[in-house]
C-alpha cells in the first residue's frame, strides 16, 4: 500500500460523484482551496488502484503521500489540522469536542435517515422522509440561531450538513414552509463559491 502512495506527489481523493459522503470532503477541499487530483470512481466497480490502496474500497478515499485515509469523518479533521486555514473547526477542545458531536449526530439523526429512504420497502421510505423532514423542521429554531450551524463561521458540521440537504429533492423530501430557517440557511450555504465549487456534474443535475 504504502509503495503505491509513495508514488504520488499531489494529494488525490478517490470519490464517488454521486455520494453525499465524498461531497462533504470536496465541501472542506473547496473551502479550504487544497489543491488535489479527484478521481471518480463507480462504488460497484472499484478500480485496482483504490483497491490496492484501500482493502475495503470504499469512498472517499485520500491518499496524501504515504498517507492513505478512508472515512470521511476522518478525511475532513485531517484536512483541518493539515491545512489549518481557515479553520474549520474551533481552537478550543471543548468547542471541537463540541463540534465532533454534533457532526456525529448529523450522521445519526440525519443521514441514517436519509440511508432509510434508498433502498427499502415503500412503508419504510415513506416513513424515513417523513422522520427527516420533521427532525429538520424541529431543528428550525437552530438554523435560525446563527449564520452557520451553532457557530458563527462555516465549520465542519455545515460540510456534513449541506451536502444532505442539497440531495433533499432527489429522497423525495419536502420541507413544510415552517422551516424557514433551514431554507434560508440552504440558500445562503448553496450560492456560496466554494459550495458551488465542489459539486459534480451529477450533484448538478439533483437540482436542475
């Protein structure tokens, strides 16, 4: 593995060009301005490149140097610490502990939600969008505290964030007009250059 990554001298990310899970780490490269090779791949039909760099296959995958990394958690804190500007995560420990909770519960509450929808009996999905939309629309006052999720500048919890409310109209997902602020902060995440940035061809078209 490691002589396979040695042979790189720019950073590469092995992505899925559909997932909201390589979407979040481009979110973070975009804001950050990293300079890096992506690499599409499709998650049915890895190459042996990835699979020689990474025995699960799985997507994202960052190689940087002899570095290989394959979650995305992981990808973005590591991209943070490596590229510390502009920060995406606060200084202090207990507001990045903070922070890591709450992207932890971002794939709990909603992405777990969102996997439901793919995938499942027609009671089951409809069931899973309902349980998102009313897990957004309770979160409304939250959204509607500060410019970004809970913090005053972008962090990695808008990255996990945004990626998933971009693919709401694609799970069949309506917002009722009472989450206002979820709406509001989508228009203001969305028209961001970096966010526009670190779509794909296929992201585009969930929206077009």
């Amino acid at each position: 593995m490691a002589v396979v990554a040695n042979k790189r001298s720019v950073m590469t990310m092995y992505s899925d060009a559909r997932s909201a899970y390589s979407h979040r780490v481009r979110m973070v490269l975009a804001e950050k301005n990293i300079t890096v090779e992506i690499v599409d791949v499709d998650p049915l039909n890895p190459d042996e490149d990835l699979l020689d760099l990474n025995p699960y296959g799985n997507l994202p995958t960052l190689v940087d140097r002899d570095l290989v990394l394959y979650e995305s958690g992981i990808i973005m804190q590591y991209l943070d610490e490596r590229f510390p500007h502009p920060p995406l995560l606060p200084v202090d420990p207990v507001s990045r502990a903070r922070s890591r909770q709450l992207m932890y519960r971002v794939d709990l509450d909603w992405y777990l939600k969102a996997g439901r929808i793919r995938g499942q009996s027609e009671a089951t999905v409809a069931e899973a969008r309902k349980q998102l939309s009313e897990s957004l629309l309770a979160s409304n006052v939250v959204f509607a505290a500060k410019p970004f999720f809970m913090c005053d500048e972008i962090s990695l919890v808008d990255c996990c964030i945004v990626p998933l409310l971009w693919r709401l109209p694609m799970l069949g997902v309506e917002l009722p007009p009472q989450a206002d602020a979820v709406q509001e902060y989508m228009d203001r995440m969305f028209a961001r250059p970096s966010f526009r940035a670190s779509l794909t061809e296929l992201e585009r078209e969930m929206r077009d």
